[in-house]
C-alpha cells in the first residue's frame, strides 16, 4: 500500500492538462489508481485526480463516505474514472464550498457554482466503458476532479474562500 505525498496548487502540473489513456492495463495505470485510492482514504478524501499524486494521466477515483469534513447523508461507492468527458450538464446550478487535497498549505475551502447534475462518459479501470448519471455531491466531485485532469484548479473558479476553521465551525453549525 503506497501512500503518496500531495502535489500542491504551486506545483506546474497542476495546471496542466494531463494525457489520456491508452494502454488500461500498464503497470502505470494499475499503480496510479491503486496509489489514488490508498492516498484519498489516508488524506480523509473523497475524490482525487491522478495530477494530485504527481502522474499526468486522465484517471481519478472518488468515494463519497464520512470524512472529518463530510457529513454521511451522501454515501457512494468507491468509483474509478478514465479518461472521463462530461457530456451533459443541467441548467440548474448550486453553490458549494469544496476542499481540496492540493489545498492543504494552509487548508482552504473554496465556494464555487457548479451543475446541480451531469452524466458523465469514462472507463473504469478495466477499459469498460461507462455512462454515470450523478447529481449532489458526487456530481460537485466529479466536476472537482475532471478540473483537476484538466489543468484546472478550485481556487481558480472560487466566489469565496474561508479556512478550515471557519468551514469546519459552519457544518457544525448545520448539524
């Protein structure tokens, strides 16, 4: 089990779009998903882009479940995307604060408007093919990560930013 250290927003290749995927079955590909998983769960995550962990490939994994900043009302199972293209978006929109593991020097969160649904075209690790219909918060994840193989960082979209103290004070509050 590999647990990799966290490329933060100052690193370049966050802000690079990343290369598809060819060969779903090179030991780099295995390496990189098994290395996401085991990274996001460590980092109390629920979702992470394969650029977060240093590899510039179109794969992210998310697993919406109770974490230090998350609530269990939306639970998902643990997903694997490759090369994911989001081919529809709703009209209707909402406001969102979204943290962020490349966000972590201070911890941030930022409030960004985002599709309240989105179906979603990938692969999983396999090569199968997949279309995946999401709204909530695995949708706001899902748009999170595909920013993240898109060269696209959270901070770069926010309306607002407050720290993790002030986050945290906030879901309290609506406990």
């Amino acid at each position: 089990m590999t647990i990799k250290k966290v490329v933060q927003t100052s690193d370049p290749l966050l802000h690079t779009a990343s290369r598809l995927v060819v060969d779903f079955h090179s030991p780099e590909v295995l390496e990189t998903v098994s290395d996401l998983i085991n990274t996001m769960r460590e980092e109390n995550l629920i979702g992470m882009a394969a650029p977060q962990i240093g590899k510039s490939l179109q794969i992210f994994v998310t697993e919406i479940r109770k974490t230090k900043y998350r609530n269990p009302q939306e639970i998902d199972i643990l997903r694997v995307f490759v090369n994911p293209q989001i081919i529809n978006c709703s009209k209707e929109v909402i406001s969102g604060f979204e943290g962020c593991g490349s966000l972590r020097e201070p911890a941030l969160f930022v409030k960004i408007t985002r599709p309240k649904k989105i179906t979603v075209n990938g692969y999983n690790q396999l090569g199968e093919s997949f279309s995946l219909d999401a709204e909530g918060l695995l949708s706001r994840v899902i748009q999170h990560e595909i920013d993240h193989l898109q060269g696209i960082v959270c901070i770069e979209k926010q309306e607002e930013i407050i720290t993790e103290e002030e986050y945290l004070k906030m879901i309290n509050q609506q406990l």
